[in-house]
C-alpha cells in the first residue's frame, strides 16, 4: 500500500466518525491556534517599540524634570519645570561628546487650514531637535536663526498633520495655516517616523512661549520641558549621561546628599529592556499553549489505540486477504497524521482571524509570522502518535483466519436476519 493510498483509506474512515474526529484533533487546533494569536500579538509588539526606537534617534538622552521640595514637602516628579534654555547651551558648550542638543515644550491645540482642521501636538524646540532625532525633510527647509530669535510665525508639519489639512497633490509649503488664531506660514513638511510620532506641528520655541504655550502653562522666558541630547558614540553614552549629571547639579546648585531635580535616562535602553520582557512574556506564553498541543497529541494517541481495539475484525480481514503489518500500521499513523494535518490548518485559520480581530478590537499592532505558523505545524505534526513505539494492541496481533472467521460469522448472521421475515410472510 503506497501513503496516497493510505491516506485516502485515513480519509475514509475518518469521515465515518465525524464528530470523533473533530473532538479528537480540537486540542491540535486550539494549540496551534494560541501558538498564532501569541506570536503575532507579540510580534505586533515588538514592532512598535522598535518603531519607537528608530523614532527617537541614536544616541539620544532625554533630561526630564524631577522632584523638588517647596516647603518642605517633595513634589512629584515633573511639578514644576526645572530646566532652561541656559542648560541646554551649557551642556553644548561644555559637554565634548555632545552633538546637538534642543529644549522643547509642548501641548495641544487646533490646527486649522481652510475647511479643514485637526486636533495635534504643538511642540516648541529649535533646530537642534531635529539634527538630535535624525529627522530629514521631506519638503521645504527648518527654522532659520532669525525665525528662531525672533519668534517666527512659521511651522514644519509632521507627515500625518500634512496629509489631513491638504489634499492630495497640493503644495502645503507656503501655505496659510492657524494655530488658535495665529496665522502661520508652513516652511516645512517632515519625513514618517512613525504613526506615533508623525502627529505633530513644530514651532519656534520663542514662537511657542510667546504665543501659545507661555502663559497657558505658567512658564518663564527661559524654562523648557524638557532637553534632548545626541551623543557622538553609543560608547560615550555613560560618560555623557555622568558629565550631564555634574553639570546641571552644579548649575542648579544642589548640595551634596539631595536628591537631583532632573532626571536623565535612555529611552532606546529602556525601550529594549521593555522589548525584552515583552519577548519573555511571549516566550513563556508558547510554551503554555504548547502543552495544549501535547495534549492533543495524547489525544490523539489514545483514540487511534482505541480504534484499533475497536477494529479488530476489519484488520483480520486485512491480513486474511493478505495485508501486511506494515500496511496496515500506515494506515493508522495516516489516520493520525491526517488529524494532526486537519487541526494544525484549523488551528492556523483560526489563529490569523483572532489575531486580527483583536488588532482590529483593542487597536494592537499585529504581525503574522510565517515562522510561528511553521513551528506551529510541525510542532502539530511532530506530537503524532506513532504505533512503532507502542506496545501492540490485541486487533494488530489478532491472528489473520480468526479475524475472517469473525468477520464471515458476522456476513453470514446480517444475511440470516435479512431472510427471516421472508419466510415468515411465506
């Protein structure tokens, strides 16, 4: 017997029990399945913070307010801006390994084109941001020092804020656009960083201090929310971060003992370590969905010993007609592989569709991995029962003219029961 055969014998016999079948291969499935949905909603993850990552640039510290006292009570972490535009040309000025440097700050308010408005970030920096994040034009130019000292009425659009107030086709460099009131020219229109960060209009920090943000925010002449800083070598990021530290204490004259009220971190690191242990997590989430496919194998194991047993009169007959024990064997280990085949396809549709319909629920980024599908299958493929390694039930040691004397008893028996009746009607 040739496997073609042998499957189509397994395919066979399976659709005689329909309902065993299915119940037999739904722990394949909903392994497979879990193994999908995991790897994809991990995956998705995993994507966004490297997104994230990329968005912020090489190199980059972040110098954020910390905690400060008045009257003797410490006030959380970012109560009261703590930085100025004087730190930030002291740590370019003093610091070697810096690059660039930038003091920004930010809120929220309405863009307004013609008909069309948009609700986006407002964020004040200097040109010096964009050298720090690595973020390139895609049209028109960045501020200039005059626009920049002078509080120019002009604004680069991030990707997302251009696309939404202009048409496609249109020119947005030149044009007219409103920020609470405030008509200014667009100069500029950035590259995508990301569906994350392209959200945004960018200001001259003068321009945003003195027109929008200032007086809402209580904030002085000199004060930024916070500083970003690029550093030459991802080797000099320890010495950099420790120099910055020294500086703004000695700028912020605080003794020796209390606590800073600055904060400098690395978000890249720190988005790693988060991707780390979303990839532990996901990890340890596999292998729980891996013993439901061990399950299913067991499963599996024990249905087909139980049909064997249940068929014994058929396999007789097989060997009394001269079948081998090699084939019939096949048989049943196709009757197996085929249900290991059918609920690792299950498993793998109904995976692709819950990981999209969380996506598309939760608003979760979602990334089918071809890799997870094969691991899937195979893992499904390899829990199959394999009769070689089993001791050999009662039906496949069954003697061959034993088996057709029960099953010649049994044809003989149906054909007496069919002709009674007749011969009572006679």
């Amino acid at each position: 017997m040739t496997m073609l055969q042998g499957f189509q014998i397994a395919l066979h016999a399976l659709r005689l029990n329909p309902l065993r079948s299915f119940l037999t291969m739904l722990g394949i499935v909903i392994g497979v399945a879990s193994i999908v949905t995991v790897f994809a909603i991990g995956s998705g993850a995993q994507l966004r913070l490297q997104e994230q990552i990329r968005s912020i640039g090489a190199n980059v510290l972040m110098i954020t307010p910390g905690a400060v006292y008045q009257g003797g009570v410490r006030l959380k972490d970012g109560s009261k801006l703590t930085m100025t535009e004087s730190d930030v040309q002291a740590i370019i000025e003093q610091i070697p390994e810096i690059q660039a440097a930038a003091g920004s700050i930010a809120g929220t308010a309405q863009v307004i084109h013609e008909s069309k408005n948009w609700n986006t970030t407002i964020n004040g920096t200097t040109t010096g941001h964009f050298m720090v994040r690595d973020w390139q034009l895609a049209a028109g130019r960045y501020f200039s020092g005059t626009e920049e000292t002078g509080a120019g009425k002009v604004v680069i659009l991030g990707s997302t804020v251009a696309r939404e107030l202009f048409a496609p086709g249109d020119d947005p460099i030149g044009a007219q656009i409103r920020i609470m009131k405030v008509p200014l020219e667009v100069v500029g229109v950035l590259d995508r960083k990301g569906p994350a960060q392209d959200d945004v209009a960018f200001v001259p920090l003068t321009t945003a201090k003195l027109r929008f943000l200032g007086s809402a925010s209580n904030i002085n002449r000199d004060s930024v929310a916070y500083i970003i800083a690029k550093v030459a070598a991802d080797s000099q990021m320890a010495g950099a971060r420790s120099e910055i530290e020294s500086l703004l204490r000695q700028r912020h004259r605080i003794p020796a003992g209390q606590e800073d009220d600055f904060k400098v971190q690395d978000p890249a690191a720190a988005m790693e370590a988060q991707q780390g242990a979303i990839r532990t997590v996901a990890l340890l989430l596999v292998a729980i969905a891996s013993v439901s496919l061990l399950v299913g194998g067991i499963s599996i194991m024990n249905v087909m010993i139980v049909s064997v047993t249940e068929r014994t009169r058929e396999i007789g007959i097989r060997r009394a007609l001269g079948g081998r024990m090699r084939d019939i064997r096949l048989q049943f280990l196709c009757e197996a592989l085929v249900l290991c085949l059918l609920g690792g396809a299950i498993g793998v549709a109904g995976g692709i569709t819950l990981s999209m319909t969380v996506a598309r629920m939760a608003g979760w980024i979602t990334s089918i991995d071809g890799e997870a599908i094969g691991l899937a299958l195979v893992f499904s493929i390899a829990t199959r029962p394999d009769l070689r390694f089993l001791p050999r039930p009662q039906g496949i040691q069954a003697e061959p003219d034993r088996g057709a004397q029960d099953g010649v008893r049994r044809c003989r028996g149906a054909a007496t029961s069919t002709r009674r009746p007749g011969r009572s009607q006679s």
